[in-house]
C-alpha cells in the first residue's frame, strides 16, 4: 500500500512539471505567470506618448558663471559649443545634445532631427510647413543664461527659406520637454525680428543678431518662427541648421 502511494505521487508530480521533471524546480515563469504583452506594451506606450529626456547634471558643483562672448559667426566661444564640452573649458567637444548635456526640441520633423541645431555642422534640415514653428534648447537644472548675441545658420542648399520674423525667447517653467509641453509653456519674449532681411537667402549664411537691452535669465531658450520666411515663395518651414547663444551661463 505504501509503495503504491509513492508510485501515485511521483506519477502525478510528473504531470505538473512535465518540462522540468520533478527532480528540478519549475521554470520561474510558472510560478509568477506573467501576462506576456503586458512590458512590451508598457514600454511602447511610454515611448509613443514621447520621450522627454532632462539634461544632465554639470560636472563640477554649481553655481558658476560662464561668460560667452561672441568674436565671429560659427566661432566656439559659445554657450552650447561649452555645453558640448559638458560645461568644462577645458573639455573635448561632442554633440551636446547627443551626449545628454542639453536638449534639443523641434515643433515638428520633417526632414533631419533637433539634433542638427547643435551639431556644428550644417545640413539639409526643417520642421514641417506649419506656422509658428519652433526650434528649443533645455540648458538644464540649475543652469540659466543671460544672452547678449546669438548666431543662427540656415540650412545648406539653394533657396534655404532664410528666417524674416520670429522671436527668440526664454522660459524657466515646462512640465517637460514634451513638444506638447513646450508648446505650452509660457515665453517671455528675448528678441523680436519683424520682416528682418539682413539674412541672406543663400544657402549655409550664418548671421549674427544682437540683443536690445538686458534679458532675464532663462534655462529653456527657444526660437519661434510667427511669420513667413525668405523664400523664393515664402512658406512657414523652419530651416535653421544651426544656433549658438552669447552671453552669461549661470550653471
Ligand atoms: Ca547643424
């Protein structure tokens, strides 16, 4: 009788762990099944809802002041090439936002990413054809700048869409660097251009744009484009490859 019951609990055990056989443990996931969709859609879902990354912290403690000043268009005493440095002098360059330093947002994407506006180098690159398009920079906590200059270069090509009117502009304040988000925030106007031609409709031209006055100091900068630009029929893309900011970093 006792070793008929023996016999019936190794047959029925030999059922229940058929895979593992009853001499090992079952496989983890038998004991804590768990819904195979369920991460993999988590994780999607965060993705499709957008990413909005923050920027790293500076290396060394806060606070510090960076001066920036401006000696010639495409130069690297600029606050963003220093921020590819990631905010040390005497550091090698790399894509700022690439690296984390800052992060770099665009309205919207049609040809290339944000992350052109940063890259020192210039190329083919423009939001959609949607009006008050916008390029933004989060500079990162505890950072902040008070700009003097800024330098923007336009695409590279034949008939760029030089840029007419826009605004450059500054915030402390987003819930994120959602593009939605950002498109929400509340902007205190910089520097405002209005039918200003002094940017040639030729491709790669970088131009150089003084600030009025004394700004306050902002941690989000970002340049709307609210009016047509220079092309041979002017349209609302957004084709600034390339920007650098003058001025003081507090970081
Ligand atoms: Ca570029």
């Amino acid at each position: 009788m006792k070793r008929l019951a023996i016999f019936a609990l190794v047959f029925l055990s030999a059922l229940r762990f058929p895979q593992s056989g009853f001499a090992e443990s079952p496989p983890e996931s038998f004991l804590h099944p768990r819904p195979a969709a369920a991460f993999p859609f988590a994780f999607w879902k965060a993705d499709a809802a957008g990413a909005t990354p923050t920027p790293s912290a500076s290396p060394s403690a806060s606070p510090n002041t960076f001066v920036a000043t401006y000696s010639s268009d495409g130069d690297t005493n600029g606050i963003l090439t220093f921020a590819g440095k990631n905010f040390d002098a005497g550091g090698s360059w790399t894509n700022p936002h690439t690296a984390g330093y800052v992060v770099a947002v665009r309205s919207s994407d049609e040809t290339g990413t944000a992350t052109h506006i940063v890259n020192h180098a210039v190329e083919n690159t423009h939001t959609s054809n949607v009006a008050n398009s916008w390029i933004a920079i989060d500079l990162g906590s505890p950072r902040s700048a008070v700009l003097d200059k800024y330098s923007i270069r336009i695409r590279s090509g034949a008939d760029p869409r030089a840029i007419r009117n826009w605004k450059l502009q500054g915030t402390n304040s987003t819930a994120s660097n959602s593009i939605s988000h950002l498109a929400a925030a509340t902007w205190t106007d910089i520097d405002v251009r209005v039918a200003d031609t002094t940017m040639a409709n030729t491709g790669s031209t970088w131009v150089t744009y003084t600030i009025t006055g004394t700004p306050g100091g902002y941690r989000w900068i970002r340049i709307l484009q609210n009016g047509l630009n220079g092309g041979a029929v002017p349209d609302n893309y957004f084709t600034v490859s390339e920007i650098e900011l003058y001025g003081t970093l507090s970081y």
